[in-house]
C-alpha cells in the first residue's frame, strides 16, 4: 500500500475544535476538567484521554495581528522514535504510514514517551499503557479517513496519497507564501517524513515545535548498532541495562521519578518539546 | 433587507459564497458561529477572493482576512456611509444597473428633508415618524415621476449623495475607530472586485440602529450591481439551523406564515385588510384561511377572515416588550418551547422578575435550562413564587421528521434517525395531542370565540405525520383535494379555489416531497444543486436574478450566468429558477425589466420610499376603501440610513450631537428599577458581547456536552493589554464587569486581539464577553447578559445587545 498522508493546512484551521470531539466520539475518551490557560486554549499536552487539541498563538507585530491555531496529534513519523524505543514491539507502523501502539503488549515502559521529540505518547499510570492518537486506523483499514479529517468544515485536514497531497501541499505553500512569507511545510522529510503534514505560517518554533526533531542518538545506537549485536551475545535484558546507562549519558537524566499526583496521567516534564501552550 | 429588495432572506446562498471575489464580513464571526461558511469562502479564497472583516475584535474569522479592521461596537453606519459617499464621489457604481433596476431616477417629494439628524416628519412627542414626505412625486397615473438624469436635484440619486456627502473618511475614523486610510483600503477592495458579498449576522442586527445597518448594506450593493447575482448579495447568516424555517412561518407577532401583514383590530373585513396591505396580500391570506379552516372558509362569510385573531397596531409585542408585559401581570401563561431567555434576553432582571408574575409556564425542551428552573437561581427565594412550572422533555432534532429551512431558504426534509428517548416528544406530537385535547374541551361551546378552535382543520392523522404538515403548507387544489404541483398552480388559480399554509413554500411538496431530494450534481459548477431539497421560491436558488443580465435579458457576467432570455423560445430560462414576473415576458417589456418584482416599482430601493403600486387614478366612490396593489416596505426611522450612537456611548454624535442616539429607539423605561441606563463618567468602557463556536446561543444544549464544556469551559472577559495594565491584572485573573444593570465576575482574558483605539480624539476600550452561560447545566457560569441593555431598534424590536458601558475592576 502507498504511504498515505493528511495535510495540516493551517491556514484553513480557525481553531472550531470540532477535530478534538470527532477524535473523543470515536476514540471513546472522556472530557477532562479544564480552565483556560491562554487565549481560547483549554488543553495544554496530550494525555491519554486526549489525543488531539488545538493550540491557538497570538503575535502582535507592526500593528499587525497574526492568530495561528494548530491542531496537535501524533506525527506518526516515518522513522518513529517510539517503535524504536518500546522494549515489547507493541508499537507498528502501516505501510500507510500510521504508528500504532497495541495495548496487548505494551507495558508501560514509558520509553516511548520519552523518546518521542513531540512528547506525544502518555503512559497511563492506572492501567499502565502507553496512549495516542491512532491515526483512526481502524476507520483507514475500512475505508473511511480519520475522524479529525471527516469532521473538518473549513477543510484544514484533508487526507490522500502521499505523493499526490504533497505536492499539492506544496503548491498551497506557495500560494500562502505571498500573505506569510516565513510559512513552511513541517513534517515533508522530519523524522524521516511524517504522514501528518503541516503547512505552517510561520516557524516551528513559533508553534512550540522542535526546529530539528530527532531520533535520540542513544536510541539509534541501542536500536540500530548495539541490539543487533548484544541480542546475539549478552542478551535482551543486559542489552537493556546499557541502553539505559546511554541514555543517562546523553540525555542527563531519562526520565521523571514517579507519576502525577493527580492520578491516572503521565504528564511529560515541563519544557519539553511539543507544548501547544505557554506555561 | 425587505424594504430594499421586497423579501427579507438571505440573497444568496452557502454554496454561492464560492463565486465571490471579495467578501465584507461585518457583524458576522462566520469561522466560529457559522463554521460551514468557511468551506465556501475557502473556495473563493482559493480563486484569489479577497476576505474583508471589521469587527470589535480580531475573532477566529479575522484570522483568515486579508484585511481587518477594528472597530467601535455599534458605529457601522459611520464607515458604511463613508463607503457610500466614496463609491459615489469616485463614481465606483455600476451605472447601468443603477439606472436601471433601482429608484435612483425616480423624484422624491419635495417635502422630505433630513436635518440636523432628523428625519422630516418627526413627531417629538411620540417619538416617531410620519413618513407621508418620504414619498415620491407621483404622476397623473399615481406612478413616481422619473428624473432624466442622475443629477436632477430631486432624484434618489442626488438625495442619496447629498445624504452621505457629509460621511467623509476622516469623520467616520473620529467615529469609528478605524484609521481612514483602511476605510479608504475597504472601499476600494470591496467596490473594485466583483461580485462582492456581504455577510453579515446578529453583530449587525443586535443595535438601536440594526435595520438601518442593513439597509446600508443594500444600498452598497445596489450601487455596485451586486445584487441578483453569483458571488453578490447582502446575506444574513441564520444563527439556528431553522431560523430561516421559524421566521417564515410567522416567528415574527405581525405577520402570518409566509410574510403575511397580520390582520390589526380596525380590519372589519378582508376589504379593511386589502386597503391597509394592497389587493396583493388578498390571495396568501385567503389560501392561509382555506388551509386553517378548510370549506369553513367560504366566499360567502369573507373566507373566515372573523376567526383571525387581530392585533393591536399600537402594541409592541416583541421579546422583550412581551417580557415588560407579564412583568405587568398582562399573561397567566407561559408555553416556552426551545427558549431559554433567561439567558439570552439582555438586561435579564426583567426576565427572571417576569416568570415570577404568571401563573403556569410550560417549557418543553430537552434539558431543565436556566428559564425551566428560574425558581432555583441563586439569590432567588421560591417561597415567594407562585408560578407552577411544568417541565415536558422533547425530542432532538435526530428523533423527530420534518423539515429544516437553511440561510440559503433550502427547505430540507429529513427522517427520525432514533427514537426520542424516554417520554420524549416531537414538537408535533405535543402540540398534536394539546390541539385536541383543547378542542375536546371546548366541543360543546356555543360561544363565537371559540368557534375557530373547532371549526379548524386540523389533519395530520392519529399519529401526527410532518410530512402532512408541509403539504399542507405547499398547498392543495381546494376544488379538488390534489396538492399544487407548482407555485404556479398557485399563483393561477382563482382565490379560494387554493389553499396553501404558507404561499412560498407552495410546490415543495407538489410533485412528490421536493424537500427530501438529495441529488447533489451541480452542473453550471455555480453552487446551485438545482436538484438538492427545494429553495422557496418556486425552487430559485439565487433571489432576483434578473439583475444579472442586461436590459436584452443576457447575463453580465459570462462567468456565472444564472438565467437568460430565449429569443427563439420567447422564454426566461437558465441554470437557475428565474425570478421574474412572467417568464414569457421578455426583457424590454415593464414586466420583463423587473428585477425587483416584490417591490411596488418593481426597481431595488436606495431610498424606501412610502409608495403603493396600483392605486386608482379617479379615487372611489363615497364611502370604497382606497386598495392599491402592493404598497413598500418602510423604516420606521428613516429612509436612509444615518448614524447615531447607541444608547450608552462613550461619546456624542459627531455629526449631530443634538440628536445623538436614535431619535426613534425604544428605550426601556418602563420599570425603572431594572431598566437603568449608565453613563460614561461611572462606567467607562464600551462591551461588546457574542458568541463562541464551542458553546451554542443560550448554551441550553451545549452546556450539558462534557466533551464541549472541556473545549470552553468558562465565560471570560477580554481586553487589551493597556486596559489590563491600567486595572491591574494578568491573564487569569478574575475580574468583576458592571454595568448600570449589574455585576459579574469572570476571568480575565488580555490580548492584542483587542487594541485600545481613538474616539473623537479620545483613548477608548472595547471589552468583549461571549454571553452563553446561565447558573445551571453541567457548565454553569454568569450570564452576560446581566449586564446588556435592551433598548429597541424601533422597527425590529431587537435590543442592543451588541453595545452598553461597563467598568471593571480586579476581582
């Protein structure tokens, strides 16, 4: 099967959320109780109740108002760090392009979590798996496009092949170019191109996304140099010690101790990579 | 929009948008409230349209425009009459279609002036106009004289530009807001790229001044040839997907289904009636009376024309006014279905004080909102209230058939997709079962009152059948039984020989249930669907479409062509219904030049004219009613449109600080203890107050949505940085928002999407507060409108939501 893509175009999206209840109606995930945090943004980060939300940036700049909104889910990256960071195969990638992570054998590692240059995947600490967006691959396998994708009005997501949207992508870049000169696709060869494709009007880091996202090197080195040789001479779980000492090394710390007071969520530490709002 | 073109509907359509090449979206946050507009717009974007918004606050619609503007709630006319003026002195107008399908020739009385912000014919006392001088010069044959030019003194033309000539850029910035070049950038964008649309929704209408807002509108877009065409029109975004539906079926107190005038209490008979309303009311309100009373209306007892309750022309019975009523004991009976005023009636005290004074209400809706349990609101004691609630739980839309009328005036039938759950009804049913168990009751009553409850028709079947309904509304064939294929079945036939429920909606159901098609093919590529439901009238997608083509009857723009003149068929044809007259009459002919054929002159009207078509020439005998055929519809305050400040203003009218706010709004003043107004010395700033896409109107239903209530979970105040730094807060924070009326307590939202601007000279805020929240629901919050006012526009009855004063301060 080709590799599908869905074209974010931002320039379309005026921040309605619609995406964010279609997502909750068919994913079957409750409300969270939220506030505003900043302009008419209610959602801060993923959690796995909620896998997909709108952030929503204010620029004043010449007297000159720039509104960007956002809808933030999961990549599904073409080289995703989290299938090659979960230590049970529980995360796949379609040949259509979607990373998925089977709740059967995941078991909470968390290193999908945090490995993940957009801080996508959350560990649920009750039920102890990993959760995000799904890319609706059970309405894809069936013909239908994702829920986020059916629901848009304006016609901010659109899905189809890859090859087709791209350059359709590109040709829209051009056209928003005139009125947001510093606009870009993000996403055509990041992590080794992501099927969720943005036109952004403006850069990534504007929008709180990473400049350069990246596989950690630890991860590379484990997965790629050290597993396919440790897996033949010492073993899986000494293999696992040292990924874990590399990943201290490179990183200076992996990963947050303990869960969230508030029961139920991993939240990722502040700061990192993939925050629609403001603190 | 009716006294400029003769209907009051949107122009064109959603699906129309798509042709535009420039859009003025003013009073109207489409992107949020009425999100499928975006798609439309987006294709039109992607032709290279250019997207214009004006509004009190950068919304999610500012966005996405290539020009915006901030502007001062409640002074559009300012800004639009400087675009009239700009379009007129650089002569931006489309010449042809001004001279030839609007009432730019034709000579205005001599007796009408406009001075010092007054009307002529201003009565002081009362308030009000006498709108005799508003007329024209009429002919010998009672027709308005015609001037041979533009330039002659009297015409409308010259009327119109002496009229806005003192609306320059630079007065209307004072005013405004707005800096004069954008006004200047707006007129030229908007005036310069065709077809242009405006879109506008109750940001324009919630104003002491809405009609006049719209009616500058229309006389935008008759001078530059916009309306009756693809991509063109002046069209009013219904907020309810069936708000369209409910105002055709009389949701209006003076009118009867299908814009019918209502009869008033001095119509003895359907002559009195025909002689206030024009021989042209005659026939839908006899095929109304033959589709409520069947053969009880006869010719021989005036079509029943007795059994017609008739209204007080003297009494305002608008929302609000109808509140100030009860509050004065005038009701023992509410039945409040799909409402919740208690949180969308501005200045709300009266509301919650008035549902204190009856005796029963009925609510029937799906959730106990925030009217069905007044008695509840914190602060109020329900010891000390007597009026007995009964609560009946209704069906949403998915569980019950019918029919849904869109902006576009698609009437849309659909199927109960579910069951109603519980002891849930239909609308139908309930008022089904209530009509006879009430006409069981009276079945033994001799008294005349009563005489029309049992002498109605009333037979949509045991169970009640929607589809009946809207047959019944389309129309029968009443010497028959047969339902009315067409319009045309309708409008040929003798009066009394048809009946129909509502006369533009005649044929929906003629030749199988129009409604319900769903053939979605759209072959001209305009955005018609010919063949999707069925458009009122007689299925014409595009109203007064005979202005798309020139005086041969040939489209003016070979791009989108909706209809056209056949020569060889000697017939009106095209990719839309036409809407003219007669489709036999060809171009050249009076009837064939119509583009208008609602208005009496049958042109679009700059200047509402009083003015009745048809009037005899030799008056009648002793004692005969004058009856003409069809007389215009009028502006109660003006047939021009003119700036004044809303009721609380931060500032005077510039143009006439003696006459500062509207001399004919209805300012509230009846129970003064509720009814207070504010000054700007105690209550600085001016807010604004709309809606937000994730919560919906009175948020009866979206506030009992968890998964909705997450996305806005709170009412908020916005503001602008300087204001916020001025009172001390930071994003977050709670402040408290009072006006003369009251207080609430919300957070503080700080932005750049609100700059503090100039009035006259003087640093001015704008606070912004969307209004859907009420004590109860799952998302309970303060209702804005605590704070609102709710004086009148004097011709629409809809209070100025949109503008009071306010203060704040740090909670």
């Amino acid at each position: 099967m080709a590799r599908k893509m869905i074209f974010v175009d931002t320039s379309k999206c005026t921040g309605c959320k619609a995406c964010t209840v279609a997502c909750k109606e068919w994913n079957d995930l409750p409300a969270e109780k939220t506030h505003l945090i900043e302009s008419y943004q209610t959602m801060r980060d993923f959690t796995p109740k909620t896998w997909t939300y709108v952030t929503f940036i204010e620029q004043y700049h010449n007297k000159t108002m720039d509104f960007f909104m956002r809808k933030a889910q999961c990549f599904h990256c073409g080289d995703p760090a989290c299938l090659k960071a979960c230590t049970s195969n529980a995360i796949s990638k379609s040949a259509d392009g979607l990373v998925v992570i089977n709740p059967d054998k995941c078991i909470g590692c968390g290193y999908c979590a945090e490995n993940c240059p957009f801080g996508v995947p959350k560990v649920d600490v009750v039920r102890k798996k990993a959760y995000k967006c799904t890319g609706c691959v059970d309405r894809v396998e069936n013909g239908l496009t994702p829920a986020c994708v059916q629901t848009c009005q304006p016609g901010a997501l659109q899905y189809g092949e890859r090859e087709t949207l791209m350059a359709k992508a590109k040709e829209r870049l051009n056209e928003v170019r005139k009125r947001y000169p510093g606009a870009q696709l993000y996403g055509e060869h990041e992590m080794g191109g992501t099927t969720y494709v943005y036109l952004l009007l403006d850069a990534p880091e504007v929008y709180h996304l990473p400049q350069h996202p990246s596989v950690p090197v630890s991860l590379t080195l484990w997965k790629d140099v050290i597993r396919p040789v440790g897996s033949v001479a010492v073993g899986g779980a000494a293999a696992a010690v040292v990924v874990g000492v590399l990943g201290n090394w490179f990183r200076g710390g992996y990963r947050r101790e303990g869960g969230p007071p508030d029961g139920g969520e991993h939240h990722s530490p502040a700061g990192k990579a993939g925050k629609g709002g403001k603190e | 929009m009716s006294p400029s073109f003769g209907r009051g509907a949107m122009t064109n359509s959603w699906s129309d948008l798509q042709n535009a090449q420039v859009f003025l979206i003013a009073g109207s946050n489409c992107a949020e409230n009425h999100p499928i507009a975006m798609r439309w717009i987006n294709r039109a974007k992607a032709k290279g349209a250019k997207m214009i918004v004006v509004d009190p606050r950068f919304t999610r619609t500012a966005s996405e425009a290539d020009i915006f503007a901030q502007i001062r709630p409640g002074t559009d006319i300012a800004y639009l009459g400087a675009i009239i003026n700009y379009i007129i002195a650089n002569k931006l107008y489309d010449e042809a279609y001004v001279l030839n399908y609007t009432n730019a020739l034709l000579k205005v009385n001599q007796g009408y002036k406009f001075d010092e912000g007054l009307f002529s014919g201003f009565d002081a006392k009362t308030r009000k106009y006498g709108v005799d001088s508003w007329g024209y010069q009429l002919g010998p044959d009672q027709k308005p004289l015609a001037a041979a030019a533009l330039d002659d003194p009297d015409s409308v033309f010259s009327q119109l530009k002496a009229h806005y000539s003192r609306y320059s850029l630079e007065t209307a910035e004072k005013i405004t807001g707005i800096p004069a070049k954008t006004i200047e950038m707006i007129a030229e964008t908007f005036a310069k790229n065709k077809p242009g649309t405006i879109l506008y929704a109750l940001g324009m209408t919630q104003h002491t001044t809405a009609v006049q807002g719209i009616r500058a509108y229309a006389i935008i877009q008759l001078l530059l040839g916009n309306i009756g065409r693809a991509g063109g029109g002046v069209n009013a975004l219904r907020g309810e997907p069936n708000v369209q539906g409910s105002t055709d079926m009389a949701n209006l107190f003076n009118n009867l289904p299908g814009y019918v005038p209502a009869p008033i209490s001095t119509d003895k008979n359907l002559q009195d009636y025909a002689a206030r309303n024009g021989s042209i009311q005659v026939k839908p309100l006899v095929s109304l009376l033959k589709a409520w009373y069947g053969e009880n209306a006869t010719k021989a007892d005036d079509y029943a024309f007795d059994y017609l309750p008739k209204i007080n022309p003297s009494v305002n019975a608008t929302m609000v006014k109808m509140f100030e009523m009860m509050e004065k004991g005038q009701f023992k009976l509410l039945f409040n279905m799909g409402s919740n005023s208690l949180v969308s009636i501005a200045n709300r005290q009266l509301v919650r004080s008035a549902l204190t004074k009856l005796d029963m209400m009925v609510v029937s809706d799906l959730f106990e909102v925030e009217t069905a349990q007044f008695w509840r609101e914190p602060g109020v004691n329900p010891a000390e209230i007597k009026t007995e609630v009964i609560m009946f739980p209704a069906a949403f839309v998915y569980e019950k058939a019918g029919s849904l009328t869109n902006s576009s005036r698609w009437i849309q039938w659909k199927e109960a997709a579910i069951k109603p759950l519980g002891e849930a009804k239909p609308d139908l049913d309930l008022l089904d079962a209530l009509f006879k168990r009430i006409r069981r009751l009276y079945a033994t009553s001799t008294e005349a009152k009563d005489t029309p409850i049992l002498k109605a028709r009333w037979d949509y079947g045991e169970e009640p059948s929607a589809l009946k309904v809207l047959q019944e509304l389309s129309g029968y064939d009443e010497t028959t039984g047969k339902l009315l294929s067409t319009l045309a079945d309708y409008l040929k036939a003798p009066v009394g020989d048809v009946s129909t429920g509502c006369w533009i909606y005649a044929g929906v159901t003629g030749n199988g249930n129009l409604a319900a098609r769903r053939n979605n093919a759209d072959p001209s590529h305009l955005g018609l669907f010919n063949n999707w439901s069925f458009a009122w009238p007689a299925n014409i997608r595009i109203l007064y479409n005979r202005a798309s083509c020139d005086l041969d009857g040939q489209p003016v723009d070979p791009e989108r062509k909706l209809v056209w003149w056949d020569g060889t068929k000697s017939l009106w044809v095209g990719n839309d219904g036409p809407d003219v007259v007669d489709k036999t009459k060809g171009p050249k002919t009076p009837e064939g030049k119509q583009s208008f054929r609602m208005n009496p002159e049958g042109l679009g009207r700059l200047f509402a004219a009083k003015y009745t078509s048809g009037l005899p020439v030799v008056p009648p005998a002793q004692g005969q009613p004058v009856i003409g055929i069809r007389p215009a519809g009028l502006c109660v305050d003006g047939p021009l449109p003119e700036f004044y400040e809303p009721t609380e203003s931060p500032t005077e009218n510039l143009l006439h600080p003696q006459v500062s706010a509207s001399p004919t709004a209805l300012v509230p003043s009846a129970f003064p203890e509720i009814q207070k107004m504010g000054k700007a010395e105690d209550f600085p700033y001016v807010l604004t107050t709309y809606g937000v896409v994730e919560q919906f109107c009175a948020g009866g239903v979206t506030r009992n949505i968890p998964w909705l209530n997450e996305l806005m979970p709170e009412p908020f105040a916005e503001m602008s940085k300087n204001l916020a730094g001025k009172i001390g807060v930071h994003e977050g924070d709670k402040v408290e928002v009072s006006s003369a009326r009251g207080k609430v307590t919300v957070r503080c939202l700080v932005t750049d999407r609100l700059q503090t601007y100039a009035v006259n000279g003087r640093k001015t805020e704008t606070i912004g507060m969307p209004w859907s929240w009420g004590f109860a629901s799952l998302s309970p919050g303060p209702s804005t409108n605590e704070l609102t006012i709710a004086s009148l526009d004097p011709g629409a009855g809809t209070p100025e939501t949109k503008v009071c004063l306010v203060n704040v301060r740090r909670a």
